[in-house]
C-alpha cells in the first residue's frame, strides 16, 4: 500500500505531539507524587517539632517520654497517622543522647536542632515517608493525576486537530505544485502555479512559474526556428526548382548567366546548411575547438586584407587602427577566429550603405583584449540589439534574401566568443550604424 506524503506528515507531527504530551504527563506526575510526599514529610516534621516543644516549655524537662511513653500528647498521633510515632523518629537530648523511639540513625542524616529560649534542648531526627497512609492526601494526589490524564487527552484530540489543519495547509501548495509539474511534462509549458508565501515554498513556486515560462518561450522559439529554417530552404530551392524546370520546358536557354545563378543559389544552401550544422555542434556539444597560442590581431589583419577587395567595390571604406605594441596573446582556436573575423566584416559590408565605413579599432590591458568593430548608417533601433544574436533574426524583419544573410552569421560569432570565455555585445554606434564589441582573455601579460 502507497502511503502519501499527507499521511506521513500527519503521522509525523502527531506522533512528536504525542510523544511529547505522554513524556509531559509522566515527568509530571513522577514529580507530583515525589514532591508532595517531601511537602508532607516538611510539613510532618515542621509540626512534630512545634508539638515537642509545647510539650517540653509545658512539662518543663523531657522525663515524662521516658517515665510514661505512652502518654504522648494527643497531638502527636494526629500528626503521625497510621503507624507508632516511635516508628517515625528519634529524639535526642543536647548531648545526643537518646530520649525517645528506637530508629537508626542512617548515613547522612542529620538531626535537627529544637531551640527554646536560644538554647538547644534537643535533636529531633525523623525518617522521611516512603509513601502516603493518609486517605485524603492519597485522595488529593489521584484527583491530580486524573486532571493530568484529562488535560493530556484534551492536547492530544487539538494535536490531532491541529495535524490535519497544518498537513492540509502545508501540502496544499505542494498539491498544486505536483499538479502543475505533471501538466508541465505533458507539454502544457502555459502552466502555473500561485504565489501566496514568501517562504521556501513561495520560492519553490517562482521558480517553477519561471521554469514554465522559459520552456514556454524555448517552446516558441523552436516552432519560429523550424519555421524559418523552413523558409530559408524554401526560398533558395524554389528558385533552383523553377530554373530548372524552365531550362527543362524551354522557357529558359542555357547560358552561362543561368549556369552562374544555379551556381549562386547552390552556394548559398551549401553556406545555410554549413551554419546549421555548426549551431546544431554547438548545441549537443560536438563543436571541436583545437586551440593554441595566438595573437589576435595577426589574424584580424589577416582577414582584414582579404576583405579589402570587397569593401572597395562595394563603396564602404575600411580602416584598421592597431596599439602600438600588442604582444600578448590568447588561447585560441585559428580557424574559429578566421571564422568569427569574416563573419563580422560580412555582416558589416552587407548592412552598411554605399559610401559608409567601416572601423576596426583594438586596444588591450593587462588581463583582455578588445575589439571593437563600427559601422556607418543604417542603425539598429536599441530594442533590438539584444535579439542580433538570436538565431536567423535580422533587423529589417522581412525575407528579403538580397539585403541580408540568413540571419546566422552573429549567432556563430557569439558561440565562438563564448567558447573562448569572451563576451561580445552589440550597441549603437557613434558612426551611426551597429557597434559590435569583443572581449577576449589574454595569456602571458604582466
């Protein structure tokens, strides 16, 4: 049988209440029976005492114990109940020597000093109860010990009331939180669950609404992911298609013009599909980084000049502005950083304007290196510069493939950089176009 965290909660907090009213009611009363049997034997002894020394300031000596022992005053035997009053005690004269009752003196008791008139007459030396006689004083203790049984019986009905109350209240939100948890695994990522503490519970449930409202997001992400990857193939194999089928129905001569442009479209699924497959290793982990020691600007000049071509014909200018000395270096895979430097300087010679520029600027300290890559107009309103990185985003938010990539590029550049425990960011530019700053690590500097 399956017993639910209720029943255990229940059975827990009852059983610890329980526990510690039984404990409660046997300390108590152990304590009540042994303190007032010591209040009766105070109380005995306190009036034993008084009662011979009446006697002794009335017969002025003690010789009538020992001539008439049975004429003990009367309040004596209504002092001592039950039993001799010899049994009880044993009186002393001021050399301690016996006057009265035969008991044995144990080790270490004391007798207790009767006075009269500042002077010590005798020593009084009373054995304590080891048990009640009286029938009103074993009364009394029974009354107490059936109240005590009450109150116990009362605390625990209010424990077993106060269990279930608190087990309700406690498992209520843990209920809705395994509720929402099993909807959350059947695909409902729109799930949630209220807050109304602030405890480890209220926690609990925050971070279980942030949970659902990430893979609700993730979820979204992925649908519009496979819905442009499914637009970004669709474009460029519904022109290859239709090239083909008009060479094949004759509409169109084969030219090298026609054979150029299938050879475009070609190259740009080769690119699409690469990108993909890239991110897709970058995602399970599989994108192999074979790093060594490198120094960065090397190899930015060196992609630098072999774009220089293009930005020339394209009307942007380039310009590179190096430290003076950079000797420090960074730790490094060459063919990801060749592949982060193109893609930038892509990206920028596609998003800039005729007639725009472009400038690299580099500069270092003792633990970094950053590079700094502004561009000229068009710009990138501020509400979506966090989304560049986002995979096929792109800022004119059409399809047009002739004003862009397919939205990949800075995607890659922002997993090489994160591979490499750098960080890149994207802000307006004072130029008035797009700012793309990289911070990488740097090894060996002083």
């Amino acid at each position: 049988m399956k017993i639910k965290i209720q029943q255990r909660l229940f059975v827990a907090i009852l059983a610890a209440a329980a526990l510690s009213v039984i404990s409660m009611l046997v300390i108590m009363k152990l304590s009540l029976g042994r303190g007032f049997l010591q209040y009766v034997n105070t109380i005995e002894n306190e009036k034993l005492s008084a009662a011979l020394l009446q006697a002794y300031v009335e017969k002025g000596n003690w010789e009538f114990l020992q001539e008439d022992p049975a004429g003990w005053p009367s309040v004596l035997t209504r002092i001592m109940p039950g039993g001799k009053v010899d049994a009880h005690l044993l009186l002393l004269d001021e050399n301690l020597d016996p006057i009265f009752g035969n008991i044995g003196q144990k080790k270490g008791e004391k007798p207790s000093p009767l006075t009269h008139q500042g002077r010590v007459v005798s020593y009084l030396l009373m054995h304590p109860r080891e048990e009640l006689s009286d029938i009103h004083q074993v009364q009394f203790v029974k009354q107490q010990e059936f109240a005590m049984l009450l109150i116990t019986v009362v605390i625990l009905l209010l424990a077993v009331i106060f269990s279930l109350v608190i087990t309700r209240r406690l498992l209520r939100p843990i209920n809705a939180l395994a509720e929402g948890t099993h909807r959350l695994a059947g695909g409902d990522y729109r799930t949630r669950v209220s807050v109304a503490s602030a405890d480890e519970l209220g926690m609990l449930a925050n971070d279980f609404n942030a949970l659902s409202l990430v893979l609700e997001n993730n979820e979204k992400a992925h649908r519009q992911w496979v819905a442009d990857i499914s637009h970004e193939l669709r474009t460029p194999l519904a022109i290859l298609r239709g090239e083909l089928e008009a060479l094949q129905d004759g509409v169109r001569v084969f030219t090298p013009e026609t054979l150029n442009s299938l050879h475009a479209e070609a190259i740009h699924l080769v690119r699409l599909v690469e990108d993909l497959y890239q991110l897709s290793l970058y995602d399970i982990g599989g994108l192999s980084y074979r790093k060594e020691l490198l120094e960065p600007t090397a190899i930015l000049q060196k992609v630098v000049d072999s774009f220089r071509a293009k930005f020339e014909r394209e009307g942007v200018a380039l310009t590179v502005v190096f430290p003076e000395s950079v000797s420090a270096s960074i730790f490094a895979d060459r063919e990801r950083l060749l592949q982060l430097f193109s893609n930038l300087l892509d990206n920028s010679l596609k998003y800039t304007n005729t007639g725009g520029c472009l400038e690299i600027l580099v500069h270092s300290d003792k633990k970094k290196i950053a590079i700094d890559f502004q561009d000229s107009a068009p710009e990138v309103p501020v509400w979506e510069l966090d989304k560049l990185f986002d995979r096929l985003y792109r800022v004119e938010g059409s399809r047009n493939r002739g004003s862009g990539g397919a939205g990949l590029g800075l995607t890659i550049c922002k997993t090489i950089v994160e591979a490499h425990e750098g960080t890149i960011v994207a802000r307006p530019s004072s130029l008035g176009g797009l700012w793309i700053s990289i911070t990488l690590p740097l090894i060996g500097v002083e």
